[in-house]
C-alpha cells in the first residue's frame, strides 16, 4: 500500500491529509494561531469547587472555565501539589524533582474539596479541545510526549506500549529505559520505540526532561492564568502522531514548514529524510493530488460508495448516528440476505474511513440494513473490528443489539472535523439573487485591469472554477490570451476546485491574497447607493 502525506499550508491553517493508494483515509485541520490545543500546560487558577461533581472548576484564561475532575488530579498529587507549592512560593530556587522524596498515593475514592481550594494555582494540561459549549478538560498529571517516549513527572513506574508483541523486546525496553531515567519520572515507551537503540532514548529523554525544566521555570516567572508550555510547531506535533516509516513520499507547498518536517525526519528516520519534497507548483496542492474533490465528496450528510448504496450521518450533541442504505443496489441472482450482508460489509469499509476522516469521537451509533441470520451479524461484526484496528483512536466496538443497531464509542480530544461541502453563492451571499453569470467574465476582466493598471501589480495568479478556466481558454485566441495582450503584465489564470462556480480568488507573487473586496466592489455599490438617493431625490 502506498502511504503518502500531502501538508497544504495556509496563512490561517495547515491541512494535513493522509493518502493510501490516493485515496483520502485522513485529514486533519490546525490553525496556526490555536490557543487551548490538547498538550498545552497553563498555570491556572481553581475558581470553585463542585463536590457533587467531585470536581473543579478552572480559570486558564479561556471564556469558558476549564473542568477537572478528582480522578484527573492524578495518584501521585500529594507529591504534585507540595512542588507546586514550594516552586511559587519561592521565585528565586526551583526546586528539584529527582532530590524529592514522593508521597503516598491519593485515595481513588476521595472527594476534591480534601485536595484543593478556591484560589489555589495549579499547573494543568489540556487532555480535550473545548467543544461546543463546553470548556477545555484538564489533568494535573503532566506529561511531555517525544516520537519514542512520553515523560511523566512525579512517577516512578515505566509502562510498554501493548502494540509492542514480543516478550524479548518488552524485556529490552524495560531494562534499558531503567538505567537512563531519572529518579521521580515515569516513563511510557511508545510503539515506535520498538529496536530503537539507547542512544536515540537517550537524546529524547534529554529533550524532554529539557521541556520539563524551561516550563517550570516559566511558571515561577508567569502571571496567573497564562500558557507557559506548548509544541514548538503544531505541524511537527501532528506529524509526530500520525508520522510512519513506510510513507513514501510527503509533500508540503511551504519552505519554511519544509525545513521543520525535514529537521523532524532527520531526526527519527535519517534514512528517509529524502522523502520530503517541496510542492512548488501554481496549481493548488490539494487540487493537483486531487484531494479537493474527495473531500467535496465525503463530508456531505450522504456519503455514496458502491454500486449506488450510500450512508446518510448525522450528528446530535450527544451522539452520532449513521443510516446505512443500499439505495437503488441489485444484483439479479442474488438473494436479499446475501445482498444485505455485502452491502453492510462496504458501508463498514467506509464507516471506519469517516471516522477518522471527520475524527468522529464520543458514541456513534449505525444502523445497518437488518440480517436474518446470526453468522451473517457476526460476520460483519468481526469485519468492523478489522477495519478498525488501523484506527489510533482509543475505541471500544459492541455486537449488534436484536434492533440491528451497532454501538462504537471512539476517543473525542477534540470537535469533530465539519467541513461544509455546500457552497454560498459568491454573488449574492445567499439572498437569492445573482449577477448576469454571463457578465461575470466582464466583472474578472475589471478586476484585473484594476490590479495591473491601477494598483501597479503586475505579477499574480487568479483561481476561478475549473469551467471557468476552460470557458477562459477555449480556442485558439482565448478570453484570457486577449485580455493579456490588451491588459498587459504576467498574470496566470488557473482552475482550483474548491471555488464556487462564480468566485475566484487573486494571490501575489508572495502568495499572499489580494481582496478586492475592499478596494474595488465596496467604492462600486457605494456609487450606485449614491446615484440612487440622488434619483429618489429628484423624483420628490
């Protein structure tokens, strides 16, 4: 199977889309400029108690009060709480973990109000993105997460991940993470530490424990609420996650991100770092790896994927439910049980792809075209949990119940991916109404006559809808080899398919957007807004 990774950087977000035989199996969205992202430590503040939650209510500075819950406090809080303490009190001498002496662990069972109070400063990290209404998740049980290894201070136990099969290796692992651990730091050994060599745990635990140290140095110095720990780049964080030795390729239209993700690459797989290449072409990159057109095509309510069977999804704040037709589907010779079993079989192929293509968390619930026969339900239960298993979503699946119903709860850390596939009218912004489409090609030949003549700007791309692009081009003396001659510059006219049919969109030669919006189309109405009042004036 062919794995590659295509990083689509914007100036708002980065888009990073995972392709298996260039078919998209997964796309995950980032802002740049994210604040309350899982993995972020804040120094924050305890607000109120709620006994009857057994929990607390927590001010970092977001609009809504982060929760943290008693079984969140962690079982070596004692041992936390006492640090934290000394390390605000005194703003001179951090002090330090490995020469402390742990407390006994806290009580499962206990109640909030014997551990904290109102006021008291606290060092917390995000485990679940605020979602809907609700605020950030929180868990004083910090932790720093490299490639190999994931660094838990005030612990002392060494955990190896399950996914690792052979005892030999467990055994390796354990020994060897044991000799290079400092004392009150646990540590959890990750899938891909897996015949890594103590020289490469090494530097990374070096890396981490650095990571722990410039946080609680911040943290003496900062202000309350206030960030004091997050990813050097969201990018390289994400990449991290979902990053495989076996993808062959990973292309990414931006220089400088480039140089993070071939540091990274270098750093974990010296001997793949040819792998990253820099997309350097006019086109869109999603468009050229025609991603644009598979996303289009698999965010919508209804979702078709074989012989005209289709899932319709819906999503309620509690749940999200999945109806499995096989719509107008028939095969002559066929009966309808076996027909059913197949047509259950792929919607469970593409079920398990949207649910990590929309990163779908919380209880998901499907309805699967009803089956007679107890091997047949078994049968497609077994297939679920097959295609599944690639999912690094924590999940738990559930046979089908007597209604024909199949319950999975999935891992939520964050909202689930919506990307509207619909697409507002560009001339009208929904009210109903539209330009002439016939005069739209009069409209972009202002626009640009405005941008060389006007503004000066000679040199840019315009993106319109790919049938504009063609209508554009048709011919041999072309609408746009005419307007280049009679407007003169080196503009470029492209296709991007994630435009509506009347849109377009105009980018420097420094990739940067030019929205004409602002200069040209608002003096324009305001003209005709004037010529207006003037003529109502005249006819009183």
């Amino acid at each position: 199977m062919k794995s590659e990774l295509i990083v689509d950087v914007q100036s708002s977000e980065v888009s990073i889309a995972l392709l298996e035989d260039s078919r998209l199996v997964s796309l995950q969205k980032e802002s740049r400029n994210l604040a309350y992202a899982v993995g972020d430590i804040y120094l924050a503040k305890v607000k109120k108690l709620m006994p009857g939650l057994n929990a607390a209510f927590v001010n970092v500075g977001y609009d809504k009060d982060a929760f943290l819950h008693y079984l969140d406090l962690g079982s070596r809080f004692s041992s936390y709480a006492e640090f934290v303490s000394e390390l605000l009190s005194d703003k001179k001498k951090v002090p330090q973990l490995s020469k402390m002496k742990l407390k006994p662990e806290i009580d499962k069972h206990g109640a909030i109000p014997d551990h904290l109070t109102a006021g008291q400063e606290l060092l917390v990290q995000i485990v679940k993105e605020p979602i809907s209404s609700k605020g950030p998740r929180l868990t004083t049980e910090i932790t720093f997460t490299g490639r190999y290894l994931v660094l838990i201070p005030f612990s002392d136990k060494i955990s190896i991940s399950q996914k690792i099969k052979t005892s030999e290796e467990k055994v390796r692992l354990r020994q060897l993470v044991e000799s290079i651990r400092p004392k009150n730091f646990g540590v959890i050994v990750r899938t891909s530490a897996e015949g890594k060599k103590v020289a490469e745990l090494n530097n990374e635990l070096k890396t981490l424990l650095h990571c722990w140290e410039s946080t609680i140095e911040k943290a003496q110095k900062a202000e309350v609420p206030s960030l004091i720990f997050e990813e050097e780049s969201r990018i390289v964080g994400v990449l991290r996650d979902i990053f495989s030795p076996t993808f062959e390729d990973i292309y990414v239209n931006d220089p400088e991100i480039k140089e993070q993700i071939d540091k990274y690459v270098s750093l974990i797989a010296p001997d793949r770092k040819e792998i990253v290449k820099l997309y350097s072409g006019d086109q869109p990159i999603f468009d050229h790896f025609n991603i644009t057109k598979q996303i289009k095509s698999s965010f919508g309510k209804t979702v078709s994927f074989r012989s005209g069977a289709y899932i319709i999804i819906e999503h309620t704040e509690a749940l999200h439910v999945i109806d499995v037709n096989s719509g107008n589907r028939a095969k002559a010779g066929n009966d309808q049980e076996s027909n059913a079993l197949e047509v259950n079989l792929r919607a469970a192929d593409e079920i398990a792809r949207q649910l990590r293509l929309r990163d779908m968390g919380g209880i998901i619930v499907i309805d699967f075209i009803d089956m007679n026969k107890a091997e047949h339900r078994q049968k497609l239960y077994e297939h679920m949990k097959e295609v599944m298993s690639n999912d690094r979503a924590r999940h738990n699946i559930l046979p089908l119940s007597k209604f024909g119903l199949m319950q999975i709860t999935r891992q939520r850390v964050r909202p689930a991916l919506d990307i509207v596939t619909t697409e507002t009218c560009p001339s009208c912004y929904g009210k109903g109404e539209v330009q002439p489409s016939l005069l739209f090609t009069d409209t972009l030949r202002e626009k640009i006559d405005y941008m060389v003549n006007d503004l000066s700007i000679k040199d840019f791309i315009v993106y319109v809808h790919p049938f504009v692009d063609a209508y554009l081009k048709k011919g041999f003396i072309s609408l746009a080899r005419r307007w280049k001659f009679q407007i003169g510059g080196s503009f470029k006219i492209l296709p991007d398919q994630s435009l509506a049919y009347l849109q377009y969109r105009i980018i420097d030669k420094d990739k940067n957007e030019v929205d004409l919006k602002e200069e040209k189309d608002l003096e324009t109405s305001t003209s005709k807004t004037k010529s207006k009042a003037k003529t109502r004036g005249t006819e009183d």
